[in-house]
C-alpha cells in the first residue's frame, strides 16, 4: 500500500478483547471498550468495527459481546465484524488480519485501554498495520485489579519487545 492510499484507506476500530463475566455480561473493561468503538463510529472516526475475542471463560465470545453492545449503541451490522477465535493480544490482531484484508485497510484505531496501547502497537506494527492512537476515556478511580493489570504490562511489553515477532 502506497502512503496516498494509506492516507485514504478507510479506519477500522480494532477492538481488544476483555473479560465476559456470567451470564454474558461485559466485565466494565468490554464494556468501556466497545462503547468507545460505537462513539467512534458515530463520530465518523472509523468506518468498521471489528470485534476481536474469544470465549473465555464464561461465553459467549469476548467479540459476540462487544458487537452486541455496538449493535446496542446504534452501529449497524454492516459496520461490525467479528473475531472469535483469539485468546491473546497477539491473536487479536493476527486474527482481525483477513478481516482487514476485506476491508481494504491496514489503518486501525486500536481500541484498547491506555496501559495495553504500546504492547497493542508494537505488535500491530509488527504485522504491517498503520495504527492511531484513539484509546477510550481511562475508567475513574484506582482498583487493586487496575494497578494490577498495569503492573501485569511491564514484563508483557518486554517479553514481546524481546520476541521480535508478532
């Protein structure tokens, strides 16, 4: 892809996978996820959305409901695509690849929390995707389980800085 087309291809939110919890509800991290998704969608930021997850260990897939909730929030079907295979970071972008091919873009907005955004890119840049940055709001507040997933990305982003491969 040259730099005009890519300066023109369209901009597709790729949306992160986060945990489901019983019953099919969002954990408030799916849920803060893909209401940005559908914000963005709505605004004319982006022209897809594509859905990336699993199941994990309460179904349905981590995707399944992130398209619910866009659906929710007005994007229609045509807009949504679905990734339901991935378990990792790095399976959500591999996977949301032949998604992006579809679509004719390798420009993403990855939609993910601010503390996973650099380990997101490093690995989106790897596989060829041209990334902006359009991360959804950070949540209010300091949790015990916030300051452990941030603390969680330290090793995370070394180990695939380290790998050299997606």
């Amino acid at each position: 892809m040259t730099s005009a087309t890519r300066d023109t291809a369209p901009l597709a939110a790729l949306v992160l996978g986060a945990a489901v919890r019983p019953g099919g509800q969002p954990s408030r991290t799916l849920l803060r996820r893909a209401r940005h998704a559908a914000h963005l969608h709505a605004d004319g930021a982006v022209t897809h959305v594509i859905a990336c997850g699993g199941i994990g260990r309460h179904p349905p897939s981590e995707a399944a409901v992130i398209g619910r909730i866009c659906r929710e929030a007005g994007v229609p079907d045509a807009a949504i695509r679905l990734e339901e295979r991935s378990t990792s970071t790095a399976e959500n972008i591999a996977f949301a690849l032949p998604i992006l091919r579809e679509l004719g873009t390798t420009r993403v907005a990855i939609v993910t929390d601010g503390y996973h955004q650099p380990r997101a890119r490093l690995t989106a840049r790897r596989l060829g995707l041209d990334c902006a940055d359009l991360p959804p709001p950070a949540p209010e507040g300091v949790t015990l389980a916030r300051i452990k997933s941030i603390l969680r990305e330290i090793p995370a982003y070394l180990w695939y800085l380290a790998r050299r491969r997606p």
